[in-house]
C-alpha cells in the first residue's frame, strides 16, 4: 500500500535535508547547540517524506543518540582497510558503525 511520492516532491524535500545540514554544521561551529535539533528535524523530514536519507549525510548523524557528528570533534572517523571499511564513531553516545567502501550497491 505504499504510495510513491512525485519526483518532485523528493527533490525538494532532499533540498531541505542538504539545507538543514548545512545549519547543522553553521551552528556546530558556533556552537549555538542547535545543530542535533537540525538533524533530528532533517531526519523527519526524510521519514515523513519517505525520501530516504541520502548517502552524503549518512555519515553525519548518529543513529543511536541523533548527535551531529563532526569529524574531530564530536565523531571519530576512522579506516579500516582490513575490513574495507570506514569507522565512524560518536563521541557522545559511543555508537559505531561502518561504511564499507570498494564495493559497489547497485541500490541507493
Ligand atoms: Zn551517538
């Protein structure tokens, strides 16, 4: 009973997440500790939209606590070429996870 929505709708509500990250990393500079509420507002807008988060900000929140990541300062960024993988860790919450790389998805 899933019901895609149009293309167009998709391509803005993408516009918004990219808007929203880069508010995030504005105000994690500043350090106004605005920039989790950013995230947690992009990933709504992914969910409710069905859109999907894009692989560019994967990497940029924590799916365990919502936290902002950083490289250097609230995410460790780590390579592990052992397992071909990208090691990313929340400062906050010490949540791990992997990004393989070397290997191409066919899906999104
Ligand atoms: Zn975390």
């Amino acid at each position: 009973m899933r019901q895609k929505k149009p293309t167009w709708q998709r391509e803005l509500t993408l516009e918004r997440i990219r808007r929203l990250f880069e508010l995030a990393e504005e105000s994690h500079r500043e350090k106004t500790g605005m920039a989790n509420r950013y995230v947690e507002l992009a990933r709504e807008m992914a969910m409710h939209y069905k859109a999907g988060m894009p692989k560019e900000f994967r990497t940029r929140f924590c799916r365990n606590c919502g936290a902002y990541l950083s490289a250097g300062s609230t995410s460790t960024v780590r390579t592990n070429p052992a397992k071909k993988a990208v090691v990313i860790k929340c400062n906050k919450c010490g949540n791990v996870k992997r990004f393989p790389y070397g290997k191409r998805k066919k899906s999104v």
